[in-house]
C-alpha cells in the first residue's frame, strides 16, 4: 500500500499563494503518477495537475499559468505551488497516485485551501 500526507493548506487572500506538499510513503516502486484532484462544496472532484515519473506534467484549464507541479524524488514528495488564487479555487485538495496512467488508486486525506476575496 502507498500512504499520502497532505500539509500546506489555508486561508489566503486572492492574489496570495500557498504551496501544498504531499509526502508519500510505503510501496512506491509501481507508482506511475502523482497529482492532485479538488473538490468544492456541491461539486465533484476534479483533476488539478499531474505529473509523471519523468517529469511530464498536465494542468487542468482553470489553473494553467498560475498552479505548478514538482516532485522531489529524493523525498517522495509531490509539491502544488499556487499563485494568484481566487476564490473559486477554494476547496480541499487532495494527492493522489495511481499505478495505471488512468485512475487515481490512493489518496490523501486532504487539505483544505481557502480563498477570500
């Protein structure tokens, strides 16, 4: 099994940023990706960025040009750094990594991430 560990989450203004991190733990080798999904009240979970072992990355339209993805390697530990976050970014976050490419097969608890305007 593969245990996630979300930290970085708030309360910011709009226009502020945060950084969230996702430390991974226990079975790794299979881990193809790693990413983040959000979900906000009344609405479902959806993708925010993933990026792959090699590097590659995917941003969902909403976030491109001010949310990046990085992975240290060395720490197992998938970062989300946000900027210039508006209040319809405001929902809990959380990690994922699958094993396939397709579909998410663990997940963090959360964090929340709020934004006022």
């Amino acid at each position: 099994q593969v245990q996630l560990v979300e930290s970085g989450g708030g309360l910011v203004q709009a226009g502020g940023s945060l950084r969230l991190s996702c430390a991974a733990s226990g079975r790794l080798a299979n881990i193809i990706r790693m990413g983040w999904y959000r979900q906000a009240p009344g609405k479902q979970r959806g993708l925010v960025a993933v990026i792959g072992n090699s590097g590659n990355t995917n941003y969902a339209d909403s976030v491109k040009g001010r949310f990046t993805i990085s992975r240290d390697n060395a720490k197992n530990t998938v970062y989300l750094q946000m900027n210039n976050l508006k209040p319809e970014d405001t929902a809990v976050y959380y990690c994922y990594a699958d094993r396939s490419g397709v579909l998410p097969d663990f997940w963090g608890q959360g964090t929340q991430v709020t934004v006022s305007s």
